[in-house]
C-alpha cells in the first residue's frame, strides 16, 4: 500500500502519452506462438531495478532464440488503477511487476486475474531463495490476505527501514556513531543542547507514523506483527509495545527530538531536511538509497535501528503472471532470469536492496552495508511490514493521530484509542 507515495523518492517514473492502459475487447497484440514476452514495470531506466531488468531483457533474448521481449514501460497509477480492467481482457501482457498487500495482489488473485504459481515456484526453486518475511507477499489465501495459500507473486526486490546520519555533523559535535538505543538518544540529547533539532521528519507523510510503529516494534515479537498484520490473534493498541510507541514519540516531542513545524510536512520534505544538512538523522526507507548517494553533499551512513529485532520492511513489488497471458512459460524463464545471481549481483550493486544476491559480489561499500544489514534482518525473520497495511484506510487514520501526538493536541491513550476504534473497524471479524 504504501509503494505509490515511495516511488516519489525512490524512482523517477517515466510518462508517456502513449503508454495508456486500455481494455478493448479485441486485440492482436498479445501472441500465443511463443515467440514474443509482452512485459511490463513501471521502473525508471536509471533505476537499481530498471538498469537490472534491462539486463534480464538482453540475457532472456540471448537465452531464447527467435524470441523477443515487447517492453512498455508504464507508470505505477497506470497500472494500480486499471488493472483489474485490463487483466481481465485479451490486452493483459504476458508477465508484469505489481505492487504487494492484501488490497492489491490479494486483491487481485482474489478475482481470480493472477496465475498460481505455487508448482513453478518449487519447481525453480524459488521458494527457497526467499527467507520467511520476504515471502509472505508472495502467498495470499481465499480471501486475498497475504501469508498463506498459493503463490501468485514473486517479489523481484526487497526494502526496509535504516537510520540515516550525517557523518559531518556527527563529527563536528565529536558524536559517535550509535551502537545502543541510549546511545541513540544520548546522541539526539547532544544535538539538541546544540541547538540543532536532530531527526527529519514528516507528520503529514509516512516518516512519523514510521517512526512510531518503529518504537512500538522494538518492544514486540513476531506473534505480536503476525496478530497485527495478518489477524492472527487480537491486536490490542493498548499492550506494552504500542503504548511504549505512543508514549515514547510524544516523549520525543518534548524533548525537542522533532521539531513541531513537521507536523505539517510530508516525506518528500524531511528527506529534503537530511540531504541539504539540516537534520542529523532521518529514520526511512532503503528507497532513499540511490537519491542519497547522488544529491548528499556530504560524508554519510547508515545503521540499523538499535536494539530491536524488527523493523520495517518487506520483499518489494512483485512479478505476477496474469491468468490471461498467452506465454506462461516464457514469464516463468523471465523470473527466473531476474532471480538468478547474475541479475540479483547487478541489482545489488546499482543500489537496489536484491533478495537472491551474492553478498561477496557487491563491492560499493554502502550498497554493501545495506544490503548485509537487510540480509541479517530477512535471517532472522525481522521484516514487520508497514503500519498502514492491515486495514483499508488506516494511513489516513495514522497521519492525522500522528500529527496530534506533534502539535500536543492528543495524548498518548487517546491516539491509541482512536487507532483501535478504525482497526477493529476494517479488519476481518474473526
């Protein structure tokens, strides 16, 4: 759910006039004579996954003789809003990249438009290259929830949260970087004695909401995510970890850890606080990667959330085969292509978060370090999803609680208490 607002900062989406989805009853353009993959994404050409999936395109037609890939690069609103439409007539392609969650893929093999592809997956070993965490959007049962059932996606990426820092900044306040939590606020403790307000951050966007589900994660356990996200067992907003995350987060505010002007920014502003200097520390996504190596002026790092086994995250947007493609088979090679090592190393090493990688093939020492940490973190099961994600609806109810928790206008159990009312409102009665 939460991929279209990330795509803002991670890729730079390529629109044409020509690439509108449409649903017409009639067409030629799909080809069942097994000569021709009509693939679609929505990845920039200059992207980690953009420059990796070219790759794949030269590899399947060197590997396929007489075979072409017929690319068209759509947007991802093209394709998040017509799906349905166009999936269910003789326009869908043959294979293409769509976002992850229950609302989506669910959504969609729910319908009865995406290919099990739970034989290919043991079959080409799939499933054993994706760890526990990064699968679970790739299985949706009956009702489209996410965990379970069949295979009707294979996640081609992966993404999570990290602490960025300002090496500089750090350095010039002779701060070290944070091994600890304490350390971690002790570090925060300094810079506001220094007058500088240390995290970025966007009440109006996703970055707080993060923020705070991160607080309340590093108090809980699997059973407490899989209860939250999945509905195994009850989600109670008043237990120990969401009321540390509440609690803790206003805290903050007081402190003077988050300035109270961010209530009213969004994501795309306090990644504009941590490139142009201002803030020390954002908390956000690994999609920030490659736009922090370019625009960053300065020496910078990243570290995981310390003292906490879980933290945001999930395996990245998936490639389905639509039930209406005409060269399953071909789909099938073409994923398999983009998750073998050679494809998966590119990946890595143009600054995409791969989930099939050699480790000891990625050289640039910060692609590494992202993509060690995300790889001890899928190891041992860490990935905990997005707060937004179990219920529809629940971002909106989350940004505007958050931003209350920022202004003071909301105290802690009453924020809690409204999260409750709109969570029990929309997940399934169990």
């Amino acid at each position: 759910m939460l991929t279209a607002r990330r795509r803002v900062v991670a890729t730079a989406v390529i629109l044409t006039g020509s690439l509108l989805l449409t649903a017409c009853g009639d067409s030629d353009s799909g080809s069942s004579d097994g000569k021709t993959l009509r693939l679609w994404h929505y990845e920039g050409p200059t992207s980690a996954m953009g420059i990796a999936w070219k790759e794949a395109i030269k590899e399947f037609e060197a590997t396929h003789p007489g075979v072409k890939v017929e690319f068209e690069e759509k947007s991802f609103d093209q394709i998040q809003k017509t799906a349905p439409m166009v999936l269910n007539s003789s326009d869908a392609p043959d294979l293409m990249e769509y976002n992850k969650g229950n609302a989506t893929a669910g959504l969609l093999s729910k319908q009865g438009l995406l290919t099990d592809l739970t034989e290919e997956a043991a079959k080409r070993g799939w499933d054993k290259k994706l760890s526990p965490s990064v699968r679970t959007t790739s299985l949706y049962d009956t009702n489209g929830v996410m965990g379970s059932g069949k295979w009707y996606g294979v996640p081609n990426y992966a993404e999570y949260t990290l602490v960025y820092y300002n090496k500089d900044l750090f350095k010039k306040y002779g701060i070290a970087e944070p091994k600890t939590f304490d350390e971690l606020t002790a570090a925060m403790d300094t810079f506001v004695e220094n007058k500088v307000t240390p995290l970025a951050n966007g009440g109006a966007g996703y970055p707080a909401q993060q923020y705070l589900y991160q607080l309340a994660l590093s108090k809980a356990d699997r059973s407490w995510v899989d209860a939250y996200q999945l509905y195994k067992g009850k989600t109670d907003f008043h237990d120990a970890a969401w009321t540390h995350g509440a609690e803790t987060f206003a805290d903050w505010v007081k402190k003077g850890y988050f300035s109270k002007s961010s209530s009213g920014q969004n994501e795309e502003a306090a990644g504009v606080s941590f490139t142009s200097g201002k803030a020390p520390i954002l908390f956000s996504g690994s999609w920030w990667y490659g736009r922090f190596k370019t625009d960053d002026k300065f020496d910078w790092g990243t570290f995981r959330w310390p003292d906490s086994k879980l933290t945001l995250g999930s395996g990245g947007n998936l490639w389905v085969v639509p039930k209406a493609s005409k060269n399953k088979d071909l789909a099938y090679d073409f994923i398999d292509i983009t998750m073998s090592k050679k494809i998966q190393n590119l990946l890595g090493n143009s600054g995409g978060v791969p989930v099939a990688a050699d480790a000891s093939a990625i050289t640039d020492p910060q692609s590494k370090t992202l993509i060690d940490d995300f790889n001890t973190l899928s190891k041992n099961d860490g990935l905990a999803f997005y707060p937004d994600w179990p219920v529809p609806g629940f971002y909106d109810v989350l940004v505007s609680g958050t931003q209350k928790l920022i202004t003071g206008s909301e105290k802690p159990d009453g924020y809690l208490s409204d999260l409750q009312e709109a969570y029990d409102k929309g997940a399934p009665k169990q």
